[in-house]
C-alpha cells in the first residue's frame, strides 16, 4: 500500500497552559480533498501550520509523503517542506506584480521552470492577462485565485488553506470556491482546508475531519457525518438535531413519536437523533403537537413544533406546505433514527 | 533513505537559525550594555559625593529650578498639544485647501534648531525685539513687555516642538478607521461631540507619543533656555561643567535629571495603555472631508500665523544675518562647505549607525514575547531617559578613563548619538514591523525561501518606509545635536550647528547667517521621509 500523502501521528501543541492540540491524528491519501471542520478555537489552524512548520510539535509526528517533516525533537523548516498554504487574507506580497508573485515560489525548482511556467498556472486560475496587476488592483476573488496559483506553483505534495473563503463576500463566496474546488481537482494536489463552516465543507470535500477541543472527533464523507455522528457534540455541530430518549428493541426505538425505524440494530434505553428534514408533518384537527415558531427560507421553512406530551422539535419542511403558526398536527418519522448511549 | 538524508539536513538548518537568533541577541545585549554605561557611571560618581557635594546639591537652587523645568515641560507639551492637534484634524479631515502644503510648512519647524529659533524670537518678539519697537512708534499705547525668561523659553520651544505631536497625530488620523466617527455620527453624536468622545481618545496613544518627544525635548534642551536666560536642569549642568571641577555634584544633577525622565516616561506608558498599536486595515476605507464652509478662512489664517511664527521668523531671521554678512564680511565658502560636509557626514553615519543597530533589535524584540525581549526592548528605550548633556558626559568620562583610545574621536561621537537616538530609531521601525502582516514572510517561507532570502525580498522592502523615517528622523536629530557635539567632537572638529554657537556666542551674527542657512535646508532634506502621504487624498 502506497504511503498516504500526509500523515499526523498523535499530534500535541501547548501555548502556556493551553492545550491548542491534543492527540491529533489523520491520514489524507494522495489526490484527496480533505476538510477539517470544527468550531472557531478548536485548534484547526494550528494544526495547518503544525504541518507547514511555522509552529513547532511537543509531540508526535508528522510525514509530508515518505518524508518525516517533524516530530517532538527535530522539525524542517517551512521552506524544505514541500507544504504550500494559502492564507485567510491571501497574503500577496504588496511589493510584488502577481506574475513576481507566482514566480517568487518557481525559483527553487530552477530545473522545471520554463518561461511560460508563470503563464500556465496564471491560465490555470483563469488570470489570463493579469500578471502585471499589482494586488491592490485585484478583486478579492482574484486575490484568492492568485495566491492559489503562487501555491501550486512550487508544485507543492500538499497544499494547505485557512479558512479561504471566509475573507469574500457571501454572494461571491459559493462561486469562487466552485472555481477553486475545480482548480483544485484539476491539478490533482492533494489538499487540506480548514473551515469552521459546515456548509462548506460538506460542498466541497471528498473527506471531513470534524475536530472538537484539539483533537478529530470523526473522519468520513459529508453523508456519513451528517446521518451517523459519533457523538451528540458533532451532531448538533453538523447541523439541527432532535434528541428524544427511547426503549430499542432491535430494529425499531418506542419514544414520544411512537414506535421510530434505527439505523443499526439496537436494544435497551438510548437516546435517538432525528435531523430536521427526517420528520414530517400533516396537519391534523387531532395531532400529536402544536406548531410554536416558524423561520422561512424561501426554498425550505424549519417549524419548531410542541409535542402535547412536551418535547419540542425541529422539522424542516417545503415552503410549499401552508402552515399557520398554531396549527395543530401529526408528526411522524420518514427515515431511520440514530442511536446515542444514554 | 531521502528520509534519513533529511534527518541531517534538517538539525543544521535549524542550527543555523539559532546562530542568527544568537547573533541578534549578542548585538541586543552589546547595545544594552553600552546603554547601561552612562547610568553606572552616574551612579558611581554620585555615591563618591562627600558631604560637601551635597550641601553644594542642597544649597544650589536644585528644587526651585527642578520646579522650573518641570514646569517648562508640561507647559511646552501642553501649549503643543493644543496647536497640533487641531492642525493636524485640520490637515488630513476637512477640504482646507492645499492640505499637503500644510502638512510640510507645520512639519519643517522640526528641522529649526533651538538656539536659531531662540535668536529670532528674541529679535522679533523679546523686550527690544521688532515687535516692541513697532508698538512704541504707534500713536496708541499698546503694553507688549516682549518674551523672555519662562515665557520666551516656553514660545519657543513649544514652537520648534509641536511638530513631533503634529506628525504622531496626523499619521494615526490616517490610519484610524473612519468608521469609529462614522458609528457615532450614526448614534447622534455631533461631528464635533464625536471627535472629542470618539476620535479624541482614539488619537490618545499617538498623541501622547507625540508629547513624550516634545516633553523630552524641552527637558533637555539647552539652546533655547541659555538664550531666554531661563535656569532649568540640563543649562545647569552645562554651566557646572564648564565652570566646576566637582564632578559628584553634576552626576547628582545629571540623575535628578534621570528621575525626571524615567517619571515622564512612566507617565507616558500608564497614559498609553493597552491600545499601543493599532494594525491597518485590510481595505482603506474612503475617508469623508470635512466641509469647513465659513470657518475656512479663519482656518487658513491661522494656520498661517503659526507657520508664519513657528517656520518664517527663525528663516527670515538667518536670511537676515546672511544679507547683512555678505555685504560686510567675507564669507569663506570652503571653510562652510567643510562644516556642512562634517555635519552631514556624522549625520548619516549616526543614522546608518542607529537604523543598522534598530533593525536586529526590532527583529528579535517583535518576534515573540520573552523576558529576555522585553527586557531588552524596555532597555532600549532608556536611551530616552538620559538627555544628551548627560550622556554625553559619561562617555567622557568612561572614554577619558577607561578607553583612550576612543576618547576625542569620532567613533565616540557617533557611539553617543546612536545611543541617544536610538529610541526614535528602534520606535520607528518597531511601528513598521507591527503592521507588518506576520502570514507575508510566513507565505514567502512556504514557497521555499529560507530566512535570508525572506527577510531581504519580503521583509526588508515592507519595512523601508519605517527604515526611513527612523533613518531621517536620526539624521535631522544629528544634523541639529549641539551639547554632545561640542563636548564630544575632536578637537578642531567643527560642524554647522556648533560654528552656530561658537559665532552667536561671541554675537558674531552675520557671519552665524550662512551656516544657519545651511543647517535649515539640509536638515529639511529628510523631511520627504518622514511625511509619509500625509494630506494626500
């Protein structure tokens, strides 16, 4: 089996009395996209300069490919890593054209570069044309795609963003990173990107790391994560939960929706998880609850409903569906519930 | 195997990184132990005093004068205060016309020489002075008794020192964020409420860096003072220095002196506070003027009142003795053109000196907090807390007994002007360093390129508009330096300013006008430096 191209092994990163990261482990193969989510203060960016070598280990170990990088007592520094990263704020030197700029991180490979190396990864951002624009005179988005393209030009095994999105504007946000997830793939660079949204990881990876409190709470597709989480912590990280407590009794969960399809076969006291979208509800003169709150979107609404028994929970439903605030209804499962110890 | 081989790279790579860190502390600690020098040698001569020095130190007027002095001080920051700071709201936020120029004409006092201002204001406004002379013609009585003593020492300083509060204020009204005002004006504050509750405080941290140079000034100049006939601390040394031999007693004046300073300075850092730095934004909003309307006149004229007072008196006045010189005397132009060479010559040494001593220490004292950092960085700023007269007279001292060598050279000279503006130098560059955006040389080691490379390719270009105006700030400084000059420089070695003093103090003023002349317009050169895109759109 081929080596992954990086590799984390049980990380540790102290500031003062703070523990930043904590028994970090990961494993991203070649070619992959992988997204590290998680809340703001969790520990995701030291991570990314853990692996650049901007920061140094306490402990661990850290391989780019078949190279140590780092471990507790020796760490090679960020410029004989082969890391590229692209920075929240994009970082392009001021001083410097956007060709200068591209062309700062080609002169260590000497050997490959050819004269129209610059235009090559200028075309493969779609910045034809501009490469004797200074920074200021880039739009945000550009700026994003330059310093894309200064990264991938020193052909890095890995290339590291912090949070790349988070500095454009909302309605540029979904676009650009359409553009960059394509740049991306199209070079075959195996990537990490740190995020704290979830919505955006979830659209643009292949791989998600949630990490909670310095360390990876769980690994797997967007689909996997959002369906079966490994904990209530990353459940309702990932998105709106409902947690309800239930007797199982192998296949299916009795609790105050009724008898609830699992997912995995299950017995005695658990908690279930429903996610918002897996209720569903009829208006009924006799149903189970009341609806309490209603928050519209346009494409989707989300109810907020009181069960007559006393839960209260959230149910996603289309903007088609005419509900009043105070109606009465029926709410039932459609899809299969997760189980949580008690 | 390519792992291995990386094993033994990586270790001396980092080995060497600790080599450039050991050298940048090596110079760190050269530099503090030099800067502690003077202090010792304080001390030391002030505990061999016997009784009789300090019933000298007590006889002596030391407490009335120390009064005086701090007295002088506060009022010169004060009365600075507020010319500066309405000037510079004037300069860089309202539609006053030619907002540049302005800039320039209040910031070029700075290159006036206190001894020049001083003569000029006594001839235009002392007790015989022009002024009093036109009053007396007029058919009214007008009382005008003419400044002297106190008053005429605290007009002219205050004259030649606002422009420090000027230049501090009109920089961070630059930076500052028109949103702040914006957010009040939005809340119902007034515009004139929101500078006062909102930008006022805001501006407080330069400000006050503004009025801890001006403060500093007046507490050790000597120019100025000697001319108003007004005692104060540092005109005393010099005159038990010229006229005594007990040394005890000018070391005890000399660490009064210290206290005075190291109290300011605490002053200062408790008035500053936390917001000591404030980075730039990502995007430089556009800034709104201010539409002066009917106050626009009025603003103009007084803005050129005090450009008029503060920059064209000293001016006219050298014009005025270098008219009246060449008609009656000769003017010998190589003996001035090696004077202006010698000045500039040390001038720029000293700043090459300063600014190369300024960048490692700013390296290393920004890079990450440590106690040895910051106990390096606050050593580095007590070049401040000795004025030149004292600092001067310890590294006569310490060159007379301990390094002969050095004693009435150069090198010592330039040794003693880099450790007294130093302060100004590593503030400088400091403040470049801290706008620095870290993830610039962070990116640029991402690329490949190692600490050398980074730091001259990113670093170095980032830093040059700090690099100068600490370069410029150090050379104007030199340029205008008298006491150290005088009781350091070789013998024989003359520069502008002192053949200034030499040829006032005999009231030789004519020939005083041709290197006066050329002292003001050499020292104005920097100012390009130091006038970063003040007033410009």
């Amino acid at each position: 089996m081929s080596n992954p191209a990086l590799s984390c092994k049980n990380l540790h990163k102290r500031f003062g009395n703070h523990s930043a990261v904590d028994s970090f482990n990961l494993n991203i193969a070649k070619g992959e996209l992988l997204a590290l989510v998680g809340p703001s203060g969790c520990g995701k960016t030291t991570v990314l300069r853990l692996i650049a070598g901007l920061e140094r280990l306490d402990a661990g170990q850290i391989d780019i490919g078949a190279i140590e990088v780092a471990n507790s007592s020796f760490s090679l520094p960020p410029e004989k890593r082969s890391a590229g990263m692209v920075f929240q704020d994009f970082s392009l030197f001021p001083h410097m054209s956007l060709s200068n700029n591209i062309s700062f991180g080609l002169t260590e490979h000497k050997d490959t570069v050819t004269p129209s190396s610059n235009d090559h990864y200028l075309e493969l951002v779609g910045l034809q044309g501009f490469g004797n624009r200074m920074p200021h005179e880039l739009s945000g988005g550009e700026q994003q795609r330059g310093a894309l393209a200064r990264a991938l030009a020193a052909q890095p095994e890995i290339l590291l963003l912090d949070e790349p999105f988070s500095n454009l504007d909302v309605n540029l946000r979904s676009q650009v990173r359409e553009e960059v997830t394509q740049i991306i793939r199209a070079s075959q660079v195996t990537a990490l990107l740190v995020t704290h949204d979830i919505e955006e990881a979830f659209s643009v990876a292949d791989t998600i790391a949630v990490m909670m409190e310095g360390t990876v709470g769980q690994v797997g597709t967007a689909e996997t994560l959002y369906s079966t989480p490994a904990n209530e912590e990353i459940a309702h990280w990932l998105g709106a939960a409902n947690f309800l407590d239930a007797y199982c009794d192998g296949t299916s969960a009795h609790c105050e929706l009724g008898s609830v399809q699992l997912q995995r076969e299950c017995h005695g006291r658990r908690r279930i998880m429903l996610r918002p979208e897996w209720l569903s509800l009829t208006p009924s003169s006799d149903g189970n609850s009341r609806i309490i709150h209603r928050t519209y979107y346009g494409h989707d609404q989300m109810l907020e409903i009181e069960m007559k028994s006393g839960p209260r929970l959230l149910v996603r439903a289309l903007s088609a569906d005419s509900i009043q605030l105070g109606q009465e209804v029926s709410v039932v499962a459609t899809n299969p519930a997760t189980t949580f110890p008690v | 195997m390519l792992a291995n081989t990386l094993w033994q790279i990586g270790p001396r790579a980092q080995s060497l990184n600790r080599q450039k860190s050991l050298l940048l502390k090596t110079i760190a600690v050269l530099l503090v132990v030099a800067m502690m020098l003077p202090f010792l040698h304080l001390m030391l001569r002030a505990l061999g005093s016997d009784a009789s020095t300090w019933e000298a130190y007590l006889r002596f007027r030391t407490f009335s004068t120390l009064i005086s002095t701090i007295s002088l001080a506060a009022s010169v920051t004060l009365f600075g205060i507020a010319l500066a700071v309405p000037s510079a709201w004037l300069v860089c936020r309202t539609d006053l016309p030619g907002r540049r120029i302005w800039a320039i004409l209040l910031a070029l006092p700075l290159a006036i020489p206190s001894y020049i201002a001083g003569f000029a204001f006594i001839a235009a406004l002392g007790p015989r002075g022009f002024l009093h002379q036109a009053l007396a013609n007029l058919p009214v009585t007008i009382s005008f008794p003419g400044i002297t003593g106190f008053s005429g020492a605290l007009f002219a300083l205050t004259m030649i020192t606002y422009p420090y509060i000027f230049l501090t204020t009109a920089a961070a009204l630059q930076r500052l964020d028109p949103s702040f005002e914006d957010s009040a004006r939005v809340l119902g504050l007034g515009s004139m409420k929101s500078f006062l509750f909102v930008t006022l405080p805001l501006l407080r941290p330069a400000i006050t860096a503004g009025a801890l140079l001006s403060s500093l000034y007046a507490l050790s100049d000597f120019g100025a003072v000697a001319l108003m006939r007004f005692e104060t601390f540092t005109q005393a040394i010099y005159v038990q220095y010229s006229s005594s031999l007990d040394r005890s007693l000018i070391a005890l004046f000399g660490l009064t002196l210290v206290l005075v300073t190291v109290l300011i300075l605490w002053l200062e850092n408790r008035s500053r506070g936390k917001s000591r730095y404030y980075r730039l934004g990502a995007g430089a909003a556009r800034r709104k003027t201010v539409a002066l309307g009917r106050w626009k006149y009025p603003s103009v004229a007084l803005l050129s009142l005090l450009a008029m007072v503060s920059l064209g008196l000293p001016v006219a006045n050298v014009l005025y003795w270098t008219l009246r010189g060449t008609s009656s005397e000769h003017l010998d132009i190589l003996d001035l053109a090696q004077r202006a060479f010698n000045s500039v010559a040390v001038s720029s040494l000293a700043a090459a000196a300063a600014v190369g001593v300024a960048i490692p220490i700013t390296t290393l004292t920004t890079r990450r907090k440590s106690a040895f950092n910051t106990f390096i960085e606050a050593a580095s700023y007590s070049g401040y807390a000795l004025p030149g007269i004292v600092l001067a007279l310890s590294l006569v001292f310490f060159a007379a007994n301990y390094a002969s060598f050095i004693y009435q050279s150069l090198l010592l000279l330039i040794i003693a002007y880099v450790l007294h503006f130093i302060p100004a130098a590593i503030g400088s560059i400091r403040t470049s360093w801290l706008q620095l955006n870290p993830h610039l040389p962070e990116s640029a080691h991402t690329l490949g390129h190692g600490s050398t490379s980074v730091f001259t390719r990113i670093s170095m270009p980032l830093l040059r508009p700090g690099i100068a105006a600490a370069a410029a700030l150090v050379f104007l400084s030199v340029m205008k330096e008298l006491p150290a000059t005088l009781l350091l420089g070789p013998t024989g070695f003359s520069t502008l300013a002192t053949s200034i003093w030499a040829f006032t103090d005999e009231a030789m003023f004519a020939p005083a006008g041709p290197p006066a002349l050329l002292l003001l317009a050499l020292a104005s050169l920097p100012m390009y430096f130091l006038l970063p895109r003040l007033g410009s759109q």
